[in-house]
C-alpha cells in the first residue's frame, strides 16, 4: 500500500500547489506501481503447473528477453555453445527477464552479463557486486531485497519458474569476475 499512499500525497500536494513537479513524482510512483502489479500477477501463477512445454533455444530465448529489460549499456555475452531444452517459452522467458534486471540493479547500467550452460546446467552470471555467502539462500525468499526500490520478488518468481520446470537453482559467485552467478540443473534435450 506505500505505493498508493505517496502517489495520493503527491496528488494531494499538486492540488494544493500547482508544482507540476508532483505529476514527475507521481508518475514515478505509478511505474513502481506497475511493476509491484506485475510481480504480483507473475507469482500468482508460480502455483501452476507447466502443462505445455516445447523445445526452445536457451540463447533465443535469453535475447529476446534482453529486449524486454531496460539495461542501460550492460552487455550480454553467450559463453559456451548453448543446447535447447524442453520449457515453457514465455516463463523461460520471464525468468531471464528477473535475471538480467536483478543484475542491472545490482551491478549498474554497465553491468556484463554471461549466459552458458554444460553437461545439465545452464547459468546467467554477471560482473557485478555479487552476493554474500551467507545472503546466497535468503535471496529466494519473496520480499527479500537489498535495494530500496526493489520489489524482492525477483528471484523468488525466478526460483518458482525453475521448480515449475523441475529444475533446481543456487546462487554462487561469478566465474571470473566475481558478480553473481545463477546456476539451473535441468536436463536439456540434444
């Protein structure tokens, strides 16, 4: 509810004023708004089973989802030969959406993001600040953040969309460069 209460203030205070400046900030707060709405709408589902699957391209799948995703001037590098899997497109899709957010957020408009995969594990990493040892499992968990403008349902729709799938995820350091990495252990089709 904070969100309705500050566009109410700041709808308030225009009335009051006239300082179109209120309208800037609430149209900040109506974005935020938005997102909260989606996220919401995104973990309501997370109960529902994937019913539907099809083989898709991890590496198709992660750039367009890269389109969807404001990343500043990030860059997304594939590093190994990506397989398909057997998934549900458009959560496959939304997962890599949460994904590369999360590491935008965290790790800045510059941020490098790497999508790859072996054996059964596809992984997204990044070169950002990376995450604590010992925050590595709370991240999952729904409303957790460490940014004041974060949701903290990121990473928990990413963990539902993987267990939906019957896969399993764990966040650990970057390969190279530190940054976060998430690893998913699946079984992709050849």
């Amino acid at each position: 509810r904070n969100p309705i209460t500050a566009a109410m203030a700041q709808l308030e205070i225009y009335r009051e004023t006239g300082d179109e400046d209120r309208l800037d900030d609430l149209d900040g707060v109506l974005d935020r708004m938005v997102e909260l709405v989606d996220d919401l709408l995104v973990l309501a589902r997370q109960g529902e089973p994937i019913a539907d699957t099809e083989s898709v391209g991890l590496r198709s799948v992660a750039e367009q989802a890269w389109d969807y995703v404001d990343t500043g001037s990030g860059e997304l590098v594939f590093e190994d030969d990506l397989k398909t899997l057997s998934a549900d497109p458009s959560r496959l899709t939304q997962l890599f959406e949460n994904l590369f957010r999360n590491s935008v957020e965290h790790g800045g408009p510059d941020v490098r993001i790497g999508v790859g995969g072996y054996d059964s594990v596809f992984y997204v990493e990044d070169d950002g600040p990376g995450i604590p040892e010992d925050q590595r499992e709370s991240v999952f968990e729904h409303g957790y953040t460490s940014q004041t403008e974060g949701t903290g349902f990121g990473l928990a729709i990413v963990e539902g969309i993987a267990e939906a799938h019957g896969w399993s995820v764990r966040a650990t350091d970057g390969r190279d460069d530190g940054g976060a990495r998430f690893e998913f252990d699946t079984d992709p089709v050849d």
